[in-house]
C-alpha cells in the first residue's frame, strides 16, 4: 500500500488493473499443483525437504497476502481512476452498479463455481 501510488505512476493503467488477477491465477496454479499432484512432485523435486501439503499452505497463504495486497494497493484504485472522464450522474450511476450489481454477480458466479467443482 506504501509503494501502490508510486507503482502505479510507472506502469499502465492496464497493467496495474491486470496484476491481481495474474498474481492470483499464478499462485493459485501453484497451490493446486502442490495440493493435487503431492507425490509426483516428491519424485521431481527429490531435494524438496518439506512435505508438498506444507508448500501448498505456505504458497495458499501468499496468495491471501499478495491477492489482497494487489487488491487494495492497485485494482480498486485503477477502478476508481476508470471513473475520473465521467460526469457527476454517470460516476455515481456507474460506481453502484459496479459495486452493487457487480459484487453480488461476482460473489454468486464464484458460489457456482465453486458448487460446479464440488460436484
């Protein structure tokens, strides 16, 4: 968050509202890979000295950190910066159904998701 404006002046504006998802999508890979795949991973990495389940929480718990950091520090400023060319009654109109239309189909598309995988 100390570092995010700074950040964001250097790159793009499309960069920055793209680095989330990239962080997520890499250490999520990375997490399902160690979760899934345990004991080929054992016979890749024979010097890995810690059990793949352990990695898979160590790396579980850097996409938590990073995941929301890259949240805070860039996505939700470069969604308020898409508002900035707009009018008063458009910013205001577009920022509720962003945040309201927006959060509810993105929190119920990853309930899908979710149940899709569990079945």
């Amino acid at each position: 968050m100390l570092f995010g404006s700074y950040i964001l002046s250097k790159i793009s504006w499309k960069i920055a509202a793209l680095l989330t998802p990239i962080i997520i999508l890499i250490t999520g890979v990375a997490f399902f890979v160690f979760s899934i795949y345990q004991m080929e991973i054992v016979e890749v990495i024979p010097f890995l000295t810690l059990a793949p389940i352990v990695v898979a929480v160590f790396i579980g718990l850097m996409q938590n950190i990073l995941g929301k950091a890259t949240k805070y520090a860039f996505f939700d400023a470069t969604k308020e910066i898409a508002y900035i060319p707009l009018d008063e009654s458009l910013k205001s109109k577009g920022k509720a159904a962003a945040d309201v239309i927006g959060g509810r189909l993105g929190k119920s598309g990853g309930a899908l998701i979710q149940q899709f995988l569990l079945i």
